[in-house]
C-alpha cells in the first residue's frame, strides 16, 4: 500500500494522498464569476445529455472527457466504492476505465502533483486531478470547476446508486418510471408540433375577433355583442400566449445558457401550474424584488419552479392554502427565491430524504420521486443551491440560490 504524505493544502505528494475539504463557501458564492462561463456551460450541457439509464461507468467518462478539455495540461479521474467494496476507477486522458482495482490511492503517480477531492454524499468517493506543474492545481479556477464537478459526479452516482441498489421489484417499477418518462419526453416533441399547428387558426381567431369588436363598436352595434367578441378575443389570447410558452418550454432545442430573467420563468411556470393551483384552492401571493438576470437554461429553470409549485399544490391540497414567492438579491452574486406554501410540511423523518432519487410519499400515484432530485440537479449545475425547511404539521419553505449573469443586459 502506497504510503500516505499529508501536504498543508490537501495535494498529494509524490508519495501518498490526501483530501482536500470542500471549497470554503465564500469561494463557491463567486464561482460565476472566477470559472469561465463556458466551462461551467460545458459541464451543463454534459450532465443535461445524460439519462438516468446511462451506464454509470459512461456517464462518468463523458463528464471527465468534458473536464479534460476545459482543464487544459490537467488529468484527471475518479475513484468510487462499488457495491461489492471494490473499486471503480475512471481516468482521463488516457481512456482507461478499470473495476475492481485494488489500489486506487495515486490515480496518476507518473504526475508531480495530485489532488483528491470528496465527492459530496458518496462515502470513499473521491475525485483526482493531477499536473506536471502543482501550480496548476491550486489555481482557483481549476479548484472551483473540480469543486463543482465533484458535487454532479455525487448527484450522477447517487441515481446510478438508486437504480442499481433497489430490490428486484422495486427495479421493475423504477424501469416503468423510466419508460414513463422517455415517453414523456418524446410527448414534450410532440407538443411542440401540435401546439405549432394550432397557433397559426389561434391567431386567425385573434385578430378577426378583434376586427369584428371594432367594426361593431364603430357602427354602434349591441354592446353586449361587443362585449362577447372582446371575451372570445381576450380568451383566445390567453390560449396563445400559453401555446407560445408551452411551445418555448416543451421544444427541444440546444441546452444552451444565456442571461435569464428569473420572473419571467416563475410567471410561466405558474401559468404551467394554473391548474392546479386552482383545483386546489390555492392563492398566489408574488412578492418580486429588484433582481438582475441569473445565467442559465430558461426551460430548465421554468422546469425547477414547475415541480416546485407543483409540489407546494398537492401538499395544500386538502385545505387550499397560500403560496408565497419572494425574490431578493441577499449578495451582490446571487439571486434567492423562497417558495413558501402552507401545505402539509414534511417531518424530520423525512425532510433529508426529499432530494432523493424516487423518494415520494405519495402513494396514490401522483408523484414518481423524481421531482424534486431534478430540480436539485438542475440548481447545482447552475451553480447554485436549494435547501428546504419545514414545520411539520403545517408549511414548507425551499429556498432557491441561484448565480446572477455575469452580463445582465444581454438577455435570452
Ligand atoms: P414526488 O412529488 O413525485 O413525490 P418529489 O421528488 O418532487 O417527488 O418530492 C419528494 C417528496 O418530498 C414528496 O413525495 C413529498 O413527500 C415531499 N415534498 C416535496 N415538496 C413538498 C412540499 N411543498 N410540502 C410537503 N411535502 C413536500
């Protein structure tokens, strides 16, 4: 066994390994700023193209294939406990992914220097780069980016974990899920079709409605006549205006980040929730502050406050309720959106549980567990974070923290 040399900043020497802690959280506050937007776009966009039924083992070397490009000069892998106690090793760039090596202490000892960062909620996972030159591994860039990357190799392994580790039946409903799931996504094409066909006789019915409710105000006609034109005008804007959004929202296109105004995406998600909110008696208080725009992908986004109105609905379903949304910039890096319902709330039995993959409580078929390990993934690769609170028997609050653009007037 290699023998293990501690160095001050957690690199490993030439002869051993050490972990370095968790980037301290001054430093992940301005990780928009100190990474390369495009870096953290890439990784974006690499973890969006992964599904949960990608074979761990691939799904990691895309996101190292990623990495090493960003991390010019820079190698770097992974080390994770199998469920047998061996161990899976992954290393870029030279392509070689082995299981059950017996030793993964120095994943590259022909380097001089060699990092090993904890992968967040995986025991014994760890994440190396290693360089010729150590500067390179203290720059802050390169610590912020790997910091980032070890939190979605953590949330990747976590849904690999899940579906490997659940018992045959439980395998069986996760598979229908799936199923579920991609049949979704390819009904979220569809609509972008449908929707594209009923938009061009909407628009008709826009504008002669109008026309006519003019012509008739111009020559005096009934005014309750009017007033039924300017209904079926008003109504059939609604539909388009929600065509148009579900269209933007249900369109696949290219994942790729721009300046975001966040209102925006809340007003079209509460508009996709509607529905519910009313069926459920549900009152909608906006308290929106003066914020600027977040970088990111506007559908995900919208998708993160979809499941969370949708979640805040069905827990005040029993009584109705209110669900308050308050937006603020706490620091001058941030935009927070706190989410508030009093709904059910969640015990502390529960609550550390809720961001889990197929996690629900749920039993009348209306929730699959996925809802809420999306929205965490999402923020993450936002680089941001959501944390909940509850008091248990009444009232949830998810607080959502989201970096801003780093130019805010260049929007989507
Ligand atoms: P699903 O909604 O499909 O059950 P989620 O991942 O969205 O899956 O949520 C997981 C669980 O978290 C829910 O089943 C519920 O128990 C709890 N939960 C989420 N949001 C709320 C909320 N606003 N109030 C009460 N419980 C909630």
């Amino acid at each position: 066994m290699t023998n293990v040399r501690l160095s001050p900043d957690g690199a490993i020497g030439p002869s051993g390994r050490a972990r370095s802690s968790e980037a301290p959280s001054a430093e992940r506050l301005s990780l928009a700023r100190e990474v390369p937007p495009d870096w953290l776009d890439r990784l974006l966009m690499g973890h969006a193209a992964l599904l949960p039924t990608t074979p761990l083992l691939e799904s990691v070397e895309s996101l190292l294939a990623i990495s090493v490009d960003v991390l010019d000069d820079l190698a770097i892998g992974v080390c994770i406990p199998g469920v047998d106690g061996r161990q899976v090793v992954v290393r870029r760039p030279d392509r070689v992914s082995q299981v059950g090596t017996p030793d993964a202490v120095r994943l590259f000892p022909e380097h001089e220097g060699e990092r090993a960062i904890d992968i967040p909620g995986e025991p014994g996972a760890t994440l190396h780069v290693g360089a010729h030159d150590r500067e390179r591994l203290h720059h802050a860039a390169v610590l912020l980016y790997v910091d980032r990357l070890a939190e979605v190799l953590g949330s990747v392994i976590r849904v690999q974990r899940a579906m490997t580790r659940a018992p045959s039946t439980e395998v069986h409903r996760l598979q229908d899920q799936v199923i579920q799931l991609e049949k979704l996504a390819s009904l979220g094409q569809m609509v972008a079709g449908i929707v594209h066909e009923i938009n061009n006789p909407l628009t008709s019915i826009v504008a002669y409605s109008d026309y006519l409710r003019k012509k008739g105000e111009r020559a005096g006609s009934d005014q309750a006549d009017v007033d039924r034109l300017a209904r079926i005008n008003e109504a059939a804007e609604r539909i388009l205006r929600f065509s148009r959004d579900l269209t933007e929202y249900s369109r696949p296109r290219a994942v790729v980040p721009a300046s975001v105004p966040i209102h925006d995406v809340i007003d079209r998600a509460l508009v996709f929730c509607e529905h519910e909110l009313d069926q459920t008696g549900v009152m909608v208080e906006r308290n929106f502050g003066e914020i600027h725009p977040v970088r990111g992908v506007a559908g995900q986004l919208t998708q993160v406050f979809v499941n969370l109105f949708t979640n805040a609905a069905h827990a005040m379903r029993d009584q109705g309720g209110l669900l308050t949304i308050t937006t603020s910039m706490p620091t001058a890096d941030e935009v927070l959106v706190i989410i508030t319902d009093d709904g059910h709330g969640i015990d502390q039995e529960t609550l550390p549980k809720i961001f889990d993959p197929f996690f629900t409580t749920k039993v009348d078929g209306r929730g699959t567990g996925l809802g809420l390990s999306i929205v965490r993934s999402i923020v993450q690769n936002h680089g941001g974070r959501i944390l909940a609170a509850s008091n248990s028997p009444k009232g949830t609050v998810f607080n959502v923290a989201l970096p801003i653009a780093a130019t805010p007037d260049e929007t989507e």
